[in-house]
C-alpha cells in the first residue's frame, strides 16, 4: 500500500473540511454527522408523544383534587346554592353520596382533554425552544419566558378551553338534581345543540391569558433549576426526583398569581356562565355580591393539585424524552 499516497490524500480531505478522512471514495461511511443531528430534528415530535402519554397519567392520579377545586369554585356564598364547608366537607359529602369514585366523576371528560393538552404543550414547547437556544443549547430567561408562554398559549386554543368549558359543565350537571348528560358524547351533544360551538369556547380570553402565564412561570422556573444544578454541563443528568421537586417549586410559582383568573374561567364555563356579560363582568360581579377573599376560592386545593400535577408531568414526560433519545434516532 502507498503509504505516501494515503498521507497526501488525508491532508487534502482535512484541507477541504472533510468529515471523513480515510475513505474519500465511500460516500456511505460519511453519514455520522446527520445521524447525530437527527434527534435534534424530531424533538418536536418526540415532545408531543411524550407529552400526551405524560397526561393520561398524570390526570388518572391527580383528578381528586381538581374535582374538589372546581366544587368549591362553583359553590355559591351563601343560602340554598352552597353545599359544602370546605375541601373535607366536600370530599365528605362526595364519597358519602356517590362512594370513593364519586371523586372521579368527570375523568372522563378531563382525561380526552388532558392527553391532547399536554401532547400541544410539550410539542409546541420543544419547537419554539429549538429555534430559541443559542449556539450552547441553552435559552436566556427571556427566551425561556417566552417559549413558556407560546406553550401556554396554544394547548389553551387548541385544546383546554373546549375540553375544560366541557368539564366544567358535566360536573355542574352533576350538581343538578337530576343531572341530563348520560355520558360524553350525549353531553357534548347536548352543549352544543343549546350553546352552539361558541359554548365550547366560553372563557378563551381568561384561559389563554391563564395558560400562558402559567406555562411561561413554571417553564422558566423549572429551565432555570435545571441549568443550574446543571452548573453550566449540559450533558449532566438531572435526577428524576430532583425533576420533581423541581416541578413542585415551579408549579406553586404558578398558583398565586392566576388563581383568580382560574375561578372567573371557571363560573364563564359553568352551566350559568350565561348570567355574564363577559369575563369582566363576571369578575365585578363576583367582587360585589361575594367579595376579594371569592377570587381565591380552591386556592389550597389548586396548591396541592398543581405542585403534586407539576412534579408528576416533569418526572414522567423527562422519563419518556429520556428513553426517546436511545431508542428513536
């Protein structure tokens, strides 16, 4: 072998920018940069499967909470429309007049809106950070404010406001004397034929500001922990438990600020949101004939759901991005 011609050869490939040196004329043995790239490419997609199997979970184990949370939201101050005393009472009355899965009534409902939910959320955050980070994979706070927020924005258009409106209405059915919605579809049905399609999207303005404030918080609360228990290596691991305390820190950020945003979404999607002009109507309303203290109603319920949500999502959906990035290329 020509040793002289094989150095001569390896010195003009390294000249040229050649990512192989040693077979110029074996084309197929070049592809290692783009396989090495394609993760990158598909981490959109990989965001959307991981976040919708994350959201099925996920609701399957925290919708007690958000069940009580929307009772006492929808529970009016006084006289023969308040039924319960607080979050035990609820919870009392509940197991006592339907048994233990009386605390699931609604599942179903939140559970065809939750996968959707979390699979535009988690999408939609990966895109957007892809065409944000800088030439480190990293995103500034701005930018993580940002991603945070179109996450928050779009899973609140695409998929929260009809699914939540929805739920909202089949557990205020519940909460009827003689409740009409015999199952999803029925009661999807039934909604739409006595509130048109713009009954589904009652409270879009509040939602979208609530969910964007909310991604936009716990997105950048839990990217900035990350980058620093990192220390700067962006290939250092993150335990999962660590994630998940994470992910509680983030998700109580989250509550204080939008809690009253959440109880006027939620009286705009319940059964009378018709007593309403609009959401600011609703809110002046509440503030007249219940009070400041109404717009914090659910506050400790919301806190516990959300920290334990939060938590839960970021373990589960990090589990799965992680066993996408070995087995999917």
């Amino acid at each position: 072998m020509d040793v002289s011609w094989l150095v001569k050869q390896t010195e003009a490939r390294k000249r040229q920018g050649s990512k192989s040196l040693l077979y110029p004329s074996r084309p197929w043995m070049e592809n290692n940069a783009a396989a090495a790239a394609a993760p990158a490419g598909n981490v959109g997609l990989k965001g959307i499967i991981a976040g919708g199997i994350t959201g099925g979970i996920e609701i399957c184990i925290t919708f007690p909470t958000e069940y009580v949370k929307t009772q006492l939201q929808l529970d009016g101050k006084s006289g023969a429309g308040k039924q319960f005393n607080g979050i035990w009472d609820c919870v009392n009355k509940t197991v006592k007049g339907h048994g233990f899965f009386g605390l699931y009534r609604g599942l179903s409902v939140l559970l065809y809106g939750s996968i959707p939910k979390s699979a535009v959320r988690f999408g939609s955050f990966e895109t957007v950070k892809k065409q944000l980070v800088d030439s480190d994979g990293k995103l500034n706070a701005q930018n993580r404010l940002l991603a945070g927020l179109c996450a928050g924005v779009c899973e609140a258009v695409l998929a929260v406001t009809p699914m939540e409106t929805v739920k909202v209405k089949f557990i205020n059915d519940q909460r009827s004397a003689n409740p009409r919605f015999k199952g999803f579809f029925h009661g999807v049905g039934i909604i739409v034929r006595e509130h048109g399609f713009r009954g589904v999207y009652q409270g879009l303005g509040p939602t979208m500001i609530k969910q964007g404030s909310n991604q936009a918080i716990r997105f950048f609360v839990m990217e900035s922990l990350k980058e620093w228990y990192k220390g700067g290596d962006n290939n250092k691991p993150v335990p999962k438990l660590v994630v998940g305390a994470f992910g509680a820190i983030a998700g109580a950020a989250s509550v204080y600020g939008n809690t009253p945003i959440d109880v006027i979404k939620t009286r705009m999607q319940g059964l009378e949101a018709s007593k309403y002009k609009n959401s600011w109507d609703c809110a002046v309303k509440i503030w007249q004939n219940e009070g400041p203290r109404a717009f914090y109603k659910g506050t400790v319920p919301r806190l516990g759901r959300v920290c334990l949500d939060v938590a839960i999502t970021f373990m589960i959906y990090d589990s799965f991005m992680d066993l996408f990035n070995k087995v999917w290329p």
